[in-house]
C-alpha cells in the first residue's frame, strides 16, 4: 500500500508544480496586477504582491513539486533502509 501511495504521489508531484508555479502564481499573479490597476487610487502593495507572485512562480513551482516528490520517494524506497542495532544486556 506504501508503494500505491509513494506512486500516486510521484505522478502528482508534476500536475502540482504546474498548477502552483503557473496558474496560482504565474496567471494569479498577472490577474492581481490587473485587477490593482484597475482600482482608481492605484494601491502599491497589491502591485507589489502580484510582481512578486509573477517573479517567485518557479520558485513556488520548483518547491510544491520536491515536496511531493520526496515523501513519494521515501514511500517507495523504504523498505531498503535498514539500520542494524545490536542489543547488549548486562
């Protein structure tokens, strides 16, 4: 069941990083500029929210794809892993 759920979450790790990287920060960030503009006393910081989410969209794309990525790799691998204790008694 560990290895299904280490699978699933590999596969998913891709359609993750685009939907964060790409249509939340990237597009989301673009909307919000927009949408700040369009307000007639033009408010600085949802400007500087929305360059921000633009600029950082790799950034939070690379970061949502390694964070599901790597759980999904530790599901799989492990099994392999294996630490050996000796048990001394007095």
């Amino acid at each position: 069941m560990r290895r299904i759920f280490g699978f699933i979450l590999i596969i998913l790790s891709i359609p993750m990083a685009l939907y964060v990287g790409v249509w939340f920060c990237f597009i989301g960030g673009i909307v919000d500029i927009i949408n700040a503009i369009k307000i007639t006393p033009v408010p600085a910081l949802e400007i500087a929210i929305g360059i921000t989410k633009v600029f950082g969209s790799s950034i939070a794309g690379v970061v949502s794809f390694w964070l599901m990525l790597i759980p999904g790799w530790g599901l799989l691998s492990g099994d392999k892993i294996r630490i050996k204790t000796t048990r001394k008694f007095l």
